[in-house]
C-alpha cells in the first residue's frame, strides 16, 4: 500500500490528495512500538475448537474473576471491601485494565485508551465510595447533597476545542458561520434532551442515568432503541451539517460507532444521562496523565497477590447450582495448561470470549451472542519536545478534528499547572465500518508504522511540521475495543439474557450496559460480587 492509497482508506481520498500533494518527500517516521493488547494468544481462544487437553496442574479459589479488566478488577475491589480475600483475578494480558490501562511514553503517563470518567451523582454510591477512596471526592454539597471533587482533578481550562479550515474554535459545536437555522436548530435540539432530562416515569426513575440499570424502562423510553440516532434525526427535521457532526461526533466518541450506527437512546443517553436538571450543564470531568488507568490501579491495590496475568482462560464447565463446582483450564503464553476449582465464578470478558470459552456455549451457542457486536479502535501516543501551537483559541485538554474520521487528541501534561516542555498527545481513530469484522482486519492488518503515518498525518492538519517534532509514537490497536449499543440491541433481549447465570457462573461486563463506560464495566462487576456475597451468606450492606 503507498502512502496515498494508506491515507486513503483512512482519511479519505481529498486530504490525501492534499497530504501527498507536495515536491518533497515525508522526513522518517519517529521510532515507536505496538503496545497495548496482543492478539496472538487471544487468537489461540478463537481458534480452539474441541475441549483441550487435561492440564498439568490445578489448584483452588473459592471465588475466580475471569477477566481483569475494569468490570473484574471491580468486582475484586468489591469482595476484597466485605472481606472476603479467597478470589483470584485470571487475566489474558500482561497488564490489567483492559481498554482503561495506562501507558509511559517518553517518560510521560499517558492513556492507552479511556482517559476520563463523569463526576458521578451521588446515588451512585459505589463509584462514589471508589472516588473518596482515591482521594477525588472532598465533600458534599450542603444545598444540594451531591459530592464535590478535587479541583486538580476536575479537567482543568480550557477543556475542549475544534480545528476547523486553518483555525482553533472553543467548544464542540461550530458557532463561527453558523446560519440562524444552525442556531435555530441547535436550541430545538437542547429543548429535546431538556425534556428527556426533565421525565420521570411512574417509579419516579430518569429516562437515562448512570448506571444503565438504574434507567427508566417505560414504554416511551424504550421505543427510542427501535431507530437510530441519524433517523431519530431526520424524523425531527434536524438537518443542520453542524448539529448532525456533533451528534455524529458524540456517538464516535462514547460508542465508536456513526449516528446511523448507533441507537436513538444511546445517542440521546449520551447528551441527558449527566445533566442534573434541564437547561444544566452536563457534570464536569475527571482525569488524569495517564487517563483511566489511575482508576485501575487503585481497583487492582484490591487483587494485589491474586492477580494472575497472561492466562487465558480456555475452557468453563460450569458446574451446577447447590452442585459440584466449576472446572477452569488455562493457557499461558509458554503454551502450559492450567487447572483452576472454583465454588464460584465471575465471568468478566466479553460476551464474545464467553462463547468461545463455556463448554455449553461452545457446544450449543445460545442465539443472544450473535447480537453483540464489537467495534476496532487505534489509540496512538505521540511524544513531542514542546506543546503544539495553532490559530485561533488555545490548546485545549480535548483538541478535535471537524474535518477527520479520527476524534483528535488530548494532552496528557494539560493537568499539570504552567506545563510548558515535553508532552504526549493521545491520538484516537475509531474504525466505523458497518462490518465489525472488516474493521478489525483493516486495524490488525496496519502495523505501527502505517498506524503511526495516518495519526501523524491527520494531526497535520492542524500542526505543520509534527511529524518531525515528535520523538517516539506508539501505538495501540483494540480489535474489540467497545460494544455497539445498535439500534434494537439495547432493549431487544440479548442483554437480560446474556446476564443470567450459568451453573455456578456469574457475568460482568460493560458488554451487559450495552454501553461501553468504565462507570458500567464497575456497576457490573460490583452487581456481581454482590450477587456472589449473598450467595455466600456474606453480611455487607449493597453500595448500589
């Protein structure tokens, strides 16, 4: 593939044209490696097709975590708060966090993929009680009883702006040129997630809240799932190019999927599940360097010594309820089997992991699996000596791209007060193919180099000259970074199936919120160590 046909197929054929357009030839790409996930002993699951083997050993945990991502790092976190310490955590990767793990790049913190969390409402107890304990939460409100939060840990200003035709914006939405009816439009737009912001249904629920679970599941809200948020669109006149992006943007964003892609109540989730109240501003921010990895080292502090990496998980027999317990084996990288006894189980991946790793599943797959779909998403650090300059508003933690398939970059050093050297720019390109499976063949089959010379080129655009500033770029290929709440997913099934257990075995998995946040990835696992601790007998009072 040329330079011109890489830029093609992931820019799209004008910029290009454009990039490719000059006399001299591109400087060399700076050093870098592929970080993050490895496909290869994942692949070793997918491609399993019988019972494997006897292993060579076995040993014994009342309780194992299958999964050491957010959701079964939450649910260590969880038993560990009641006491109970007989679990250990069965991870596939090197390093646990999953999509939410941080990197080091140049000497810098920085994401490898979710780089911030919503500042909670204070019904959320649990992800509440996670904050205080890293120090995030610093009081209550006295009029309003919501939780207040560290100030250096709220994003610092300026948060957000947009490159648009040589020039820096403040902000997501477009203003500069807009028409009367994009600002018309607009308002009409706000009037409608005030109004969603706004219902209540008969048990006094929101339409749409954090968690997923604690949503209204009326008639009226649910309907929303049967189109998509670009129908939803177009059946309300909303035509205006400049709202439409924004939506476009916002489902990209939270989802990694278009707004023809994405169901009508994930899309209007998006915009009212964080407003207190109509007309509000949606809550403010927290983050970090290195992104959502804070969080997961404070959840892992809990699985400290029964954290076990690079195992893959490779077969589950359940066992039975009030029966004999569930039988694991898994494979490490050396290629030696593992054999785990368990009372319980609590099965933390993806739903997709699930069907190639339950022996029931495997023997008969249940039909919900066939309705979680997964998109591809690359994640790359760019370390620069200096921070980047630009016409127009300054650089913002969230810097974003209005003409680019990408969501832009944020700055990893933007936390730190009167940073003026070094920093990294986190870099991120969803892949929005309708076929989930292409998209993943188009990210595992670019490497680091052609991955780093689309990210370098996109950014381009706004900073001339980047690509021989930098020093290192590393790169992060998710081939299953995120579940696609599609239209008619959400409210179709599959989810309340796919939550129900199996013999002695539990699930936990932002896959089940059909929405893919570290705040449902955590409401999923502590739900399931909770369902486990009653089970047990355990007295704990519930943080949900």
């Amino acid at each position: 593939m040329t330079r011109r046909e890489l830029l093609t197929a992931m820019l799209g054929a004008p910029f290009a044209a454009a990039a490719c357009h000059t006399a001299t030839r591109p400087s060399p790409l700076p050093p870098g490696e592929l970080v993050g996930p490895s496909d290869k002993l994942g692949h070793r699951l997918r491609d399993l097709r019988a019972q494997p083997p006897a292993p060579t050993r076995r040993e014994r945990a009342a309780i194992v975590i299958v999964g050491g991502g957010v959701a079964g790092l939450s649910a260590a976190w969880r038993l560990a708060r009641a006491g109970v310490t007989d679990f250990v955590v069965v991870e596939l990767e090197r390093e646990p966090g999953g999509t939410a793990r941080a990197g080091r790049v140049a000497g810098q913190d920085c994401p490898l993929g979710a780089h911030y969390l919503v500042a909670p409402f204070a019904e959320n107890r649990a992800l509440v009680t996670l904050l205080s304990e890293l120090g995030a939460v610093t009081g209550v409100d006295d009029a309003t009883g919501e939780p207040q939060f560290a100030e250096e840990q709220l994003v610092a200003d300026p948060e957000e702006r947009v490159f648009y035709k040589g020039r820096w914006y403040e902000g997501l939405y477009l203003h500069a040129g807009a028409s009367a009816d994009d600002q018309r439009q607009l308002t009409a737009f706000r009037a409608e997630v005030d109004r969603w912001v706004a219902f209540r249904d008969a048990r006094g629920r929101r339409a749409f809240t954090v968690p997923v679970a604690a949503c209204s599941d009326d008639a009226e809200v649910t309907a929303l799932d049967r189109s998509s948020m670009a129908e939803w669109l177009a059946a309300r006149s909303f035509t205006s190019p400049r709202l439409r992006w924004l939506v476009d943007y916002a489902c990209r964003d939270d989802f990694g999927a278009t707004a023809a892609q994405t169901s009508a109540w994930a899309g209007l989730f998006y915009f009212a599940a964080r407003m207190p109240r109509p007309g509000d501003d949606s809550q403010p921010l927290l983050t970090w360097p290195e992104g959502n990895g804070r969080l997961v080292a404070q959840l892992a502090r809990a699985a400290t010594g029964r954290l076990r990496t690079g195992l893959a998980v490779v077969d589950v027999e359940p066992g039975a309820p009030g029966g004999e317990g569930a039988r694991l084996t898994a494979l490490d990288a050396a290629g030696e089997l593992l054999g785990l006894d368990a009372e319980q189980v609590i099965f933390a991946a993806p739903q997709f992991v699930a069907g190639r790793a339950l022996r029931p599943f495997r023997a008969a797959p249940p039909a919900h699996l066939r309705e979680f779909t997964t998109g591809a998403w690359m994640v790359a650090n760019v370390a620069v000596p200096e921070l980047p300059g630009g016409l127009g508003f300054p650089l913002a933690w969230d810097n974003v791209l209005y003409e680019s398939p990408s969501l832009g970059y944020v700055v990893a050093t933007h936390q730190q007060p009167g940073s003026r050297g070094p920093t990294v720019l986190t870099y991120y390109h969803p892949l929005c193919d309708d076929d989930p499976r292409a998209a993943r063949s188009r990210l595992l089959a670019l490497g680091r180099d052609e991955w780093a010379e689309v990210a370098l080129a996109d950014l381009s655009r706004a900073h001339p000259g980047l690509r021989e500033q930098a020093t290192r770029v590393d790169v992060a290929r998710w081939g299953h970074a995120m579940v696609r709440p599609s239209p008619g997913f959400l409210f179709g099934g599959a989810r309340a199936a796919a939550a129900r257990p199996v013999g002695r075995v539990r699930f936990a998995h932002s896959d089940l919120s059909g929405v893919a946040l570290f705040e449902e990835a955590f409401y999923q696992g502590v739900r399931a160590a909770e369902e486990v601790l009653a089970e047990r007998g355990v007295a704990s009072p519930s943080l949900l």
